[in-house]
C-alpha cells in the first residue's frame, strides 16, 4: 500500500499505461487519466439522481467527463467549467448558447471558450452538483488529483463566494482500477459524495468533512498572484489575517 500522495499518482499512471487502459490523451501522467470505458462511467453519471437533480453544475474540463458536460448542455442545464488553471476565472454556459449540433465541440475546452462567457462574477448562481476529475479515489471518499491543487481551491473559491454549500454533492467518474485503499487527506483537500465507474455507481462512506473555505496559510504567494480571482478575494479580506 502507498502513503504517499505522489507515489499513489506514479502507480495509478504507471499501471493504467502498462495494462493499457489509458486512452488518448496519451501518456496519461501527469493528467487525470482517460480511460476505456469513460464514456460508460459518465453516462451512468448521467443517469443518476445527483445529474437530474441539478440544474446548475459544476464540471472539470478533463477528457474523461467530457461526456458529463456534454449531456449538460443536452440538457439545458447551466455548465460551469474552470478556466486553466484559473487564470481568467469561469466559463459560464447558458441554455441557448450552443447552437443545436455543436453540443459536443462546446464540451471541450475550446468549444467551451468559444460559447461560452468567461467570467469571476457567479453571482446568482447556485450550484447543484459538482464533478470533479480524480487519479485515485476510496470507498471512504478520499480523492486524489493530478498534483496542481486546482480543483480543491476551485471548491475553496466557490465556497467562499457562496456558490457552493456543504450539502452540494461532489461526485466523480473513474476506472475500477483506480479506486485505492488509502489516500492521505489534508484540511483543505475535497472529498467525493460518489464514485461512478462503468459497472457500478458507489456512495461513499463520507468519512472526511468538506473544506470551509480558502485556507489562505495553505496558499503560498506566487499561486494568490498568479490567480486574479484569487488575489482580489486575498485583498479584499486584507493581507495577513492568517488562517480562517
């Protein structure tokens, strides 16, 4: 059993390779790896009560949801992915936006800046569901990304703004072989409600709280500036307050 973040990340890559179960975009390290039978596992996302419940949702802009985000807009429901490395905030998707037929190309990350509007301003929005993309996962809810943070701060972001709440679901979309044993959890790290692989769909055992917020002495200085929305969310609370 690994217990380190990044040595759980090196094997889940290493034997989604070697086994061939990665799928392009290839080598797969360093990605929230694709996979064969993606496309199984987003539908049954899809079809599931957390899907149809919501109206707004929240989703990662990597391969293997594209399916997810793509029914999204199918649905007319209202899309928001991350710009990124959130470098210019939000991508907002309305209903009516994409025109009929272009549902699939406004599911990639190109498509989704070209109809989409680019924004930090969510204000009115609610969202209902967020889907995140993973390297690892546990029966327990632990989850493990690609190493950037990125999506843990997203829900930091979104939380402090108010646009998420502790009972919005976060769920995910993974290989059976990705599911591990053990993942190290810290404060600020965002576990999964549900787990949909292609055969089956699991609720996890919610063993770990959600993040509050921004917990601003996790963040270092180059990655407040290099974020705008971040950095105007750190002026705006004054410099130094410390830990929340």
């Amino acid at each position: 059993m690994y217990v380190n973040k990044e040595d759980i990340r090196k094997y889940i890559w290493k034997t989604m390779e070697e086994k061939n179960i990665a799928i392009f975009p290839r080598p797969v390290y360093h990605r929230i790896p694709n996979f064969r039978g993606s496309n199984r596992a987003g539908l049954r996302l899809v079809r599931s009560k957390y899907f149809d419940e919501a109206k707004v949702v929240f989703c990662n802009p990597d391969s293997p949801q594209r399916i997810v985000r793509e029914h999204v807009i199918l649905g007319g429901k209202t899309l928001i992915m991350a710009s990124p490395r959130l470098r210019q905030g939000f991508i907002v998707i309305r209903r009516g936006d994409v025109p009929r037929g272009k549902e699939r190309y406004a599911s990639t990350i190109a498509g989704a800046f070209k109809y989409g509007k680019v924004t930090d301003d969510l204000s009115g929005l609610t969202i209902d569901l967020k889907v995140t993309g993973c390297v690892a996962v546990t029966i327990e809810g632990a989850k493990l990304g690609k190493g950037g943070g990125y999506s843990d701060l997203e829900y930091a972001i979104l939380r402090e703004i108010g646009a998420i709440g502790e009972d919005t679901p976060v769920v995910t979309s993974v290989h059976e072989i990705q599911i591990v044993e053990y993942i190290p959890m810290d404060v600020h790290d965002v576990p999964v409600d549900a787990i949909f692989t292609p055969n089956r769909y699991i609720k996890t055992l919610g063993k770990y709280p959600k993040p509050r917020g921004i917990y601003w002495d996790k963040l270092d200085k180059d990655k407040i500036e290099s974020i705008p929305i971040l950095k105007r969310m750190y002026l705006s609370r004054g410099a130094g307050h410390g830990a929340e």
